[in-house]
C-alpha cells in the first residue's frame, strides 16, 4: 500500500511495478477482505506486502501516459479477489 492507492508487485521483477485499484463494481470474498482490513489496520503493517490472487482488467501506458501517483507504467484494475493472505509472522 502507498499512501494514496496501492501497487502490485513481484520479487522477481522488482523494476515492473503496477499501479492497483478497485473497480466500482470488484466481487470480493469475505475472508479475503476481512484478512486484509485486519491486517492493514495496525499501522506497522501499512506498507507491508500481502499476497492475493486477484483478477482484473491489465492496462499498458502508451506514450505520454502513466498511471498512479507515481507514474507507472502498468495498471490492473480489480473486479475479483477471491483470495489474500498476510506475510507469515517469525
């Protein structure tokens, strides 16, 4: 999470950022969101990854575009996770 928005991220591929957001319409388990909002709620965790399985709409800039507060070049837009899950804690 950032503070205006969220990306999405891969160890792997640590230069390939994608700005994340919520379509109006996003189908969310209750679990997955529960496991998110209690997690991201204690505010050691704000900026801490979470893995999900989601599925949406994969957007690519064309020249001269960007998307998010920090530019970037990828967006997805969310209308399902189905599944999230906190770090497991040492």
């Amino acid at each position: 999470m950032l503070i205006h928005g969220s990306i999405l991220m891969d160890g792997g591929c640590p230069e390939s950022n994608v700005n994340l957001l919520g379509a109006a319409n996003e189908k969310a388990d209750k679990h997955a969101l529960a496991v998110l909002h209690s997690f991201y709620k204690k505010k050691i965790n704000r900026f801490q990854p979470v893995d999900e399985v989601l599925r949406g709409t994969f957007r690519v800039a064309h020249q001269g575009e960007c998307f998010g507060q920090d530019c970037w070049t990828f967006e997805i837009e969310v209308t399902e996770l189905p599944c999230a899950e906190p770090p497991k804690q040492p």
